[in-house]
C-alpha cells in the first residue's frame, strides 16, 4: 500500500476506528485545550517517523493544545506495528505479578487481552483513531538541519551553565523530489535508523558489541513475523499446554506454555530447527493466537539488518520470507494442531529492534533497573526482563534478570545538550544492556504520552531540559487525569549489598541478578 494510498483508505479506517470506539468504549477524553490549526510551515512539534510510541506522544500534545506534524522517512505509516507487524504484545508486570500498564497504551492491551484487537485491520483502526487528525507525509527525506543556541525560543528562567543547543529548521526532500524547509519548538526521534538523531552530531550509547564480542558495532537482530492460517488451536492447546509441566518442558523446552490465547516458550523447537544460512535463526516461539485458525509468531531472527539501508532490509526481507516457508513445513511436523499449517502472506517490513541510539542527558543503567530507582523526573513507571536478544555471535541471546518496576525520567527522552529534542519509543537513552527492558513498546509507549502532554502544560518560563523539581511534581500529579501514577515506593532493590565490582559487572551485563529470598 504505497503512501497515497494510506491516505486514499484513511477514511475507511477510521469507520473501523469509529466502530471499534463504539464497540469497545472510550475509557477516558484526555486535555482540555482545543486542537490548535495546524501551519505546515511551523507546527509546534515535529515528529520524525510514525513508530505507534512516537505517536502517543503526538496524541498527547495535540490534546493539550499544541499543532503536531509527522514527517515519515518510510512510504507508508505504522512501522514495526503495521508495517513489520509485530502484533504479539509484551506486558509489563512488577515482580509481584501486577500490570505496570497506565495511560492510553493500556487502552490497547486490554483489547488485545479481550481478543478484539489481534489482526491487522484491527490494528490499523487502532492507529488510525490514535492519529487522527494529526497530518503525517510519508516517504520524505531529510535534507539538512539548522541550530542556535536559542532557536527563536528564550525561556525567561534560563538554566544555568551554557546554553543548550536547539534545532531551528528542518528541510526535508518530499517523494516528489519538492523541498520543503519546516520550524517548530519540539522535534521528535521516532524512526527505527535514527533519521533524526544521527544528524545531531552525538556520541552512539555503545550496543550488544559491548555485552558479546563482535568486530565493529552490533545490534539484537531483527526479526520477519510469521503469519500462519489453517492452525488447530485448540488441539494446539489440549496436546501441548494440557501436558503435566515436567513432560512440557522436557518435550518441548523450559517455560513452555499454551493457553487458549497465546503460546511461549518451546525452545526445543527453535532448537531442533536447522536454518539455511548463518543469516537467520529460529529461537524460541511467541504465538498469538488471532482467532478462526490464524496465528502470528514471533520467533525468526534475521541477522545484521541495517535499517538505515535500504538494500540490507529488503535483502534480509527476501531471507526471511523464504526461510518462514521451511520453518511451516518444521511446525508441521513438530507441533500438534499444525499439521495442515499454510503461510498467511508476509508483512511488508522487518521487526527491527536495535539500532544506533545516541546519548541523552541521563543514560538508564542496567543497576537502576535492578534497584528499582526512582527519579525526580520520572515520566514512566517500567518493568520487564533484561533481554537480550541473539546475535550472530550469540544467536539465543541472554537474559540477566527481571527487575521490579523501575522509573524511567525525561532526561533519558532528552539529547544531550540540545534543548528541543526528543527521544521517542526505541531511541530511549539507555546502555545496551539495559535497553533489553526499557526497550519494548508499553514502557516507552507511557513514557511518551506523559512528554506529549508537558510540551502543552509546562510552564513556558521553564526550558525542557531544566524543569524545577515543584514544576515537575506538578506535571505529574496532572498525569493522574490521564490514568498515569508517577511516583511512589520504588520498586525492590534486587542488588542491595551488591559491590561496586558487581554492579559494574551487572551494568556490563556479565553478572545475571537473581532474586532475594
């Protein structure tokens, strides 16, 4: 579906989105302030790329009262959520078994938990009633970038020490080849290949090279979602999840588990695969069950994908659709309920989860996840596993352990040393190891609704990157309106009594923490 007609069908979509509101109901209005008219010229925020995180922090201004423009280097909106589709939801839990879903993401799990939103239509009326009214121009590319020290914006309180540096104007080249040159008071990072943030003249936050050893710079590998119809569920699930847990795990790997809606583990099917190619491997499976026979897995690594090039993502695009073919005909014989298994057509894009990410003011520790550290800035309440996914130096990846719910602060959302720049969804500031948890899309998908709406309700005497710890707390008993809770008790401490040695060995990702009796 080529950019035009995304646009041509736009309506249809939201007829969808207007059913699915209807059908599901609206769990909360957010902001009071009318939508502001938009100047394509000079919005007040311009969003680079259209990942779904980046797009709750959109939602978020527009709402309280500020114009919104999203300039997308790809041909067609919705990224790894449409585009790659990656429709198997990960959710965060503290430690203690409790969601750490708040703000309007949590909207979207509870349809995918209910079962109505779990194929793509469904997922593009979600997004279509998500950005609705917001203008998005696919397929641009960026031209060039202009800075100053004030970029027409002088907040009356100014922070001490040196100014920071902020971007004025962006010109960018439309499909058309037309140039088109746009000012605004916020810019957005929300691509996969760092469109925006490469251009800024940053250090790179070092990656996987760091925790496996590999020559030159190295990324978690992508993946190619597996899209299957003709899938016996149910006997998927008596045959495989009905097994005594000893016999489950022994037959079909450790942690294996089928419930009537979704299937994890079985690593024992990952192992036995033999891939093609050194390029691709099958790790273990997560399915999602998407009703009347049809399935999606999330389980084929594809690597050395560099999203910034188009030849390597069509290259690694081409590998994975021929090798989901082999990996059919290896469920057919390995797994109950997929005997008669058939591919349900490929996604137009890769899952793409590591890419260059560059520093921001402050760059999340794995030893902050594991302590369960608060911050006076915090925008999002996170949790998950450290994981690690493989890499061709270490193909099944590592887990280092699971935090406690975490605090995740705007300055980990802020470019060092550029005062109007912001980090969205994948491009969080965090150290390789940590990004394995501060990476998936609730924990950043929260995190961006709450920057989204203090750009509309901060207080403009005050810079981005210096707001006062009273105007800060003020920010966040606000977000209670929009269902978010900021602050209280820290999550637990995993590496109390632990040396500076560990912790070092813990942020390096060579010490796996394991929880306290």
């Amino acid at each position: 579906m080529t950019g035009r007609k995304w646009f041509a069908v736009s309506s249809i979509l939201m007829a969808g989105a207007l059913l699915l509101t209807a059908c599901f109901g609206r769990t909360q209005v957010y902001g009071v302030k009318p939508p502001k008219p938009l100047d394509p010229s000079k919005p007040d925020v311009v969003v680079i790329g259209s990942e779904i995180e980046g797009m709750y922090l959109a939602r978020a201004a527009v709402e309280e009262g500020l114009s919104v423009m999203v300039l997308d280097p790809r041909e067609e909106p919705g990224g790894q959520l449409l585009q790659g589709e990656m429709l198997y939801l990960d959710e965060p839990f503290d430690r203690s078994g409790k969601s750490l879903l708040q703000g309007r993401v949590k909207g979207l799990f509870d349809e995918y938990k209910k079962g109505t939103i779990r194929r793509l239509p469904e997922y593009e009326a979600y997004f279509a009633s998500l950005t609705e009214g917001i203008r998005i121009v696919p397929g641009i590319t960026i031209t060039s970038l202009s800075t100053d020290s004030s970029g027409g914006f002088t907040p009356t309180i100014k922070p001490e020490g040196a100014s920071p540096t902020r971007v004025t104007a962006l010109t960018y080249r439309t499909k058309n080849g037309e140039e088109k040159t746009v000012s605004a008071r916020y810019w957005v990072e929300n691509t996969d290949h760092a469109a925006l943030s490469s251009r800024l003249g940053l250090k790179r936050i070092p990656g996987m090279e760091t925790v496996f050893p590999a020559k030159g710079k190295d990324y978690m590998a992508s993946s190619i979602m597996m899209k299957f119809k003709g899938v016996d569920w149910q006997k998927f699930q008596k045959e495989v999840g009905g097994l005594p847990k000893a016999q489950r795990f022994e037959k079909y790997g450790g942690n294996t588990d089928v419930s009537k809606d979704y299937a994890y583990g079985l690593g024992n099917i990952g192992k036995s695969y033999k891939p093609s190619s050194k390029e691709v491997f099958l790790r273990g499976l997560n399915v999602v069950n998407q009703r009347d026979g049809e399935a999606l897995i999330n389980a084929l690594l594809v690597f050395g994908v560099n999203p910034a090039d188009a030849e390597s993502v069509k290259h690694a695009h081409d590998l994975g659709v021929s090798e989901t073919l082999k990996v059919r005909d290896h469920l057919r014989r390995e797994l109950p309920g997929w005997e008669n298994a058939e591919v349900n057509g490929y996604p137009r894009y890769l899952y793409i989860r590591d890419y260059d990410r560059y520093e921001t003011e402050y760059v999340l520790q794995a030893s902050d996840l594991f302590s369960g550290r608060m911050f006076p800035d915090t925008v999002g309440i996170a949790g998950y596993a450290l994981d690690l996914q493989g890499t061709k130096a270490n193909p099944w990846g590592t887990e280092v352990g699971k935090s406690d719910r975490y605090a995740m602060p705007l300055r980990s959302f802020l470019y060092k040393g550029y005062g109007n720049v912001i980090a969205a969804g994948k491009n969080v500031g965090a150290s390789a190891v940590a990004y394995g948890s501060a990476r998936i899309q609730p924990n950043t998908a929260q995190a961006g609704e709450v920057i989204g709406a203090i750009l509309g309700l901060m207080d403009s005497r005050y810079e981005l990157t210096s707001i006062p710890e009273d105007e800060m707390k003020r920010l966040q008993k606000l977000m209670v309106k929009r269902g978010i809770e900021l602050t209280g008790k820290p999550g637990r401490n995993l590496i109390e009594g632990y040396t500076p040695e560990q912790i070092e060995q813990v942020n390096q990702g060579r010490l796996v923490v394991k929880p306290k009796s």
